[in-house]
C-alpha cells in the first residue's frame, strides 16, 4: 500500500475517515488552552479537516498553517472558516514544506505516516521549529501490528527517536482522551534543542 496524495485524497473523498472526531480533542483542546502566546507562528501538518485550527481561530491565535497532502480537507476547511485572515492553508507534502514556526501540533498525523518515515518527519520536524520552538500534541500508544494506518508507537520508541534533536519536557500517558482512544494516546511537548 502507498500512503500517498491518492490515498488520502480517495479517503476524504470516500468518507473513511474514522479517525476523524468532528471535532477538536479533549486533549489538544487541553493543549491550546494552556497557551498563553496568541501570535506563535503554528503548523498543524496532515491538518485534515483541522478542527483545531478552527479552535485556535475562536482562541484568538493570529498565524495558523494548516498542512495536507489531501485537496478535499483543505477545501472543507476553507468553507467553514470563510478564508480567515489567520489561517494560511497549504495543499503540500509535510516533507516538502518550508517555513519557521514557533509550535507545530501534532494531531493523528505522525502515526498516520509509514512508520518507516519516522526518523524522517524527527529532522523535519526540527527543521521547521523556530530556535527552541515546540512540537506538542498526542501520539498514539498501542500495540498492533497494524498494515494501515493508524501505526502503533510506544514510549520507549518515541523517546529514542526524538531525544537527539529535542529535549524532551513531557512524554507521558493522556488522562483525559476522548473515550475512544483511552489508554491508547501520549501526550507530548518537546523542544527543539538546537544541535
């Protein structure tokens, strides 16, 4: 299987799209809260319908992109959020991406990617960080053996993959998921460390 523009276009397009709540997280909700920083520059890659941009946009943050491989999410977006002058959508491959932000969340995406792409999205990932910038959100913790997305992680692979390039300030497990994906989600904030 490739986990390609195809395929994820055909899955928005064809409405499989379980992982898709409607709406934005218990936990990234939790996250954007505790933000007291309104003008960051956020990335939201593999954004799909972006129920969190629409959340930040009610919060008051002001230089949101929002990131996909797909059209069709983007598209959505861009109707429910009227253009917002705070919200620049880009229809891009993540890897290809260029830019400088201040936060990248991380919702679904990472273990939405061919775990083989792991190391790969680390280095991007801090490529596209600001000096000391953060990557905060939720990566899912389970164990399967899965051939679609999404890929199962657990803590002690995470911490190797990203302890190079980042510090690691939180990496533990989400008490307040939504009920679907209890016990199975992480919540993570790492920084940029600057090697």
């Amino acid at each position: 299987m490739i986990l390609d523009k195809k395929y994820w276009q055909d899955r928005y397009v064809n409405d499989s799209t379980g992982w898709d709540l409607g709406h934005v997280s218990s936990p990234m909700k939790r996250i954007i809260d505790s933000i007291e920083n309104k003008e960051l520059s956020i990335l939201i890659p593999g954004a799909g319908n972006a129920h969190e941009a629409q959340y930040l946009i009610e919060k008051g943050f002001t230089d949101i992109t929002v990131l996909d491989i797909a059209r069709e999410p983007l598209d959505e977006l861009a109707h429910r959020i009227s253009n917002d002058s705070s919200v620049k959508i880009v229809n891009e491959d993540f890897f290809n991406h260029e830019g400088f932000y201040d936060l990248i969340l991380e919702q679904t995406f990472f273990c939405a990617l061919d775990p083989s792409l792991r190391e790969k999205y680390v280095v991007k990932a801090n490529e596209l960080l600001n000096d000391y910038g953060c990557l905060e959100g939720v990566l899912f913790d389970f164990k399967d053996n899965r051939e679609t997305p999404p890929f199962s992680g657990s803590l002690d692979e995470y911490i190797d993959l990203f302890q190079e390039k980042f510090d690691i300030l939180k990496l533990e497990r989400c008490l307040f998921s939504e009920s679907s994906r209890k016990n199975k989600e992480l919540v993570i904030k790492i920084k940029k460390n600057g090697k």
